[in-house]
C-alpha cells in the first residue's frame, strides 16, 4: 500500500483538538484523527507559531517534526505528500501561495479557501493550472446521510420538494457557506433574491445575514433565517416535501422524519403525525474526505468537495455580503 507523508499547518481544533480528548473513540472530527485511522498516511509534521500548541499537538498525535512555519517545514529534508491547511483563514493566502511553490502533491484546505472570493479564485485556478490537488473541507458532502438523502431526492422517493428552511449563525462566510454548500450539493445552484437585516455575532467583516434564495432546478425559494451565537451554536436545515418532512438537526447529527398519514377525525386530511428520529453518535465524514484524498492520489477518483465547489459557495456568500 502507497504512503503518503502529511503536514498539518495550524495545531488547532479542527486539526486535531476537537479529538484530542477522544483519541481512543469511534468518532472522527478532526484532520490529525483522519489521517491516523487510515493506512495510507503518515502524520510526520506540524506548524505553528505557538510553541506550546506545538508540542501538544505533537505529542498528542505521535508526529515526528515540529514547525513554526511553513517555510521552515518545506525547507526540511522531508517530502510531504499531502498538506492540511488548518491555519487560520487570514493566513491561508499566504500559506497556499507558499505551497504552490512546494512538490506537494495535494492540499486539503480548510474553508473559506480565503476571506475573499477574488483571492479563493486566483488560488483554486493556480492549482489547477500546477496540477496539485485541492479539495476544501466542506465536510458534508462526505457525509454518508446528506448523500443518502440526496440520491433518495434525486430518485423521487420524497416527491416534489415545495420549500426549505436553513437556520444559521456564526457569519454568513465561517458557518453559512456549510448551508450554501450543502443545499447547492442536494439541490443544484441557487441564486440571490432578496436579503434581510444583519447581526454581528462572529466578527464585523462576516455578518449573520438573513436571505432569500431561489433554486431554479426544483422552482423553490430558499429561507435563510439567523440566530445568534452568542445565545447558542444552531445549523438546521428543514425540508417540506411532497411525501414528508425531514429535518437535519444538531450539525446534522439528528434526522427527524415525519410523514403523513390520513386523518381519524377529518375526512381528506392528512396530518405530519408518524415521526422517525435517528441520532447520529458517530460523524464519519472526516474518515471519508481523507478516503477520497487517498483514492484521488491512487486513481483519479473524483473529489467530492473541490477548490470549484468551495468557489461556489463563497461567491453566493459575497453576493449576500455586498447586498448589504
């Protein structure tokens, strides 16, 4: 079996904290995890500015070299294959222009790819044009449920869809281009309509914003509506659908399915009364990201997330940003 070296860039939580306390567990959230549960990587190195970060991160997933920079890392006797961008997203320009110099055979770049769509897109068309593969990490679209739900979509098993709800907070870029990705993956391209009133709940440069979207491929609008994270984190998308309604609750780790059935007291009356509800314990979408990374490097497969689709996302986002 081939195997790859990897570089982590940003020793954080979503490179590895967020597992730091479940190493041993089932439940995969985190690139360092990812790679560690599969055969065909090695987890070599790290950077971060941060000494203790550092050695932490180090010490926790058994890593071999240590960084406080990229080009410290690349300027070392070591090939790494594969590089995570986990640094943070003001860096990410910077680090990508750093790695497209590199031999590095792929990037998995944590979303937003940069804070601004011009720059995202000189970045996804320069790894193209090097031939280095780029796949962003919008992990749902490695989420073996969304995928489920949306050959059952595409199949007709839910009949026509008449409208969806997406609920949000966090900044339109950091947490709502999930929900744009996401529903541009299940439902095809939607566009802008109208917005509402913002909120800053995240940070002044990535506002919460309400908005109107339609998707033409299904004839629908598409509701945006916000919380505020300061009360408590939300990401839940509701679907109406001819033959049922199903919710995605949780960050997805909830399923609620309800469907009609006639009525006992009203004649011609169908009412949401049989409900089916599945927790998801185990989030498996990281573990299947790293597996498609492995089988693009071995045989071309197709990546599910891509610099283009990220590219997608994050220009709807701006559009509704500079609706404002």
């Amino acid at each position: 079996m081939k195997i790859f070296n990897v570089l982590i860039v940003g020793c954080g939580n979503i490179a590895g904290g967020y597992d730091s306390s479940k190493v041993d567990s089932e439940s995969i959230n985190t690139h360092a995890k990812a790679y560690l549960k599969h055969e065909g990587f090695i987890l070599y190195g790290c950077v971060d500015p941060d000494q203790n970060a550092r050695e932490i991160f180090s010490k926790q997933w058994n890593i071999k070299r240590t960084y406080t920079s990229l080009a410290e890392a690349l300027d070392d006797d070591v090939e790494y294959d594969v590089v995570s961008v986990c640094s943070p997203t003001d860096q990410h320009y910077s680090d990508l222009g750093i790695l497209s110099k590199s031999n590095t055979k792929f990037i998995f770049c944590e979303k937003p790819i940069t804070n601004y769509f011009t720059k995202s897109e000189l970045i996804v068309n320069k790894m193209k044009n090097l031939n280095i593969g780029f796949a962003v990490n919008h992990t749902r679209r490695w989420d073996n449920d969304i995928n489920l739900f949306k050959e059952e979509i595409d199949k007709g098993k839910w009949g026509g869809i008449r409208s969806v709800v997406g609920y949000y907070n966090k900044g339109i870029l950091n947490n709502g281009s999930h929900l744009i990705d996401i529903l541009q993956h299940l439902l095809g391209d939607m566009n802008l309509v109208a917005i509402g009133s913002p909120i800053v709940d995240y940070c002044k440069n990535d506002p919460t914003i309400p908005a109107i979207l339609f998707n033409k491929k299904h004839n629908i609008n598409i509701h945006f509506s916000v919380g505020n994270s300061h009360d408590y984190a939300i990401f839940e998308i509701h679907f109406v659908l001819e033959n049922g309604f199903v919710s995605i609750e949780d960050s997805g780790r909830v399923w609620r399915k309800r469907f009609p059935i006639n009525s006992k007291d009203f004649s011609k009356y169908r009412f949401l009364n049989k409900e089916e509800v599945e927790q998801k314990i185990n989030s498996f979408s990281m573990y299947n990201a790293i597996s498609n990374i492995y089988n693009h490097l071995i045989n071309g497969e197709n990546l599910s997330s891509t610099g283009f689709s990220a590219l997608s996302s994050q220009k709807l986002c701006e559009e509704i940003k500079l609706s404002l």
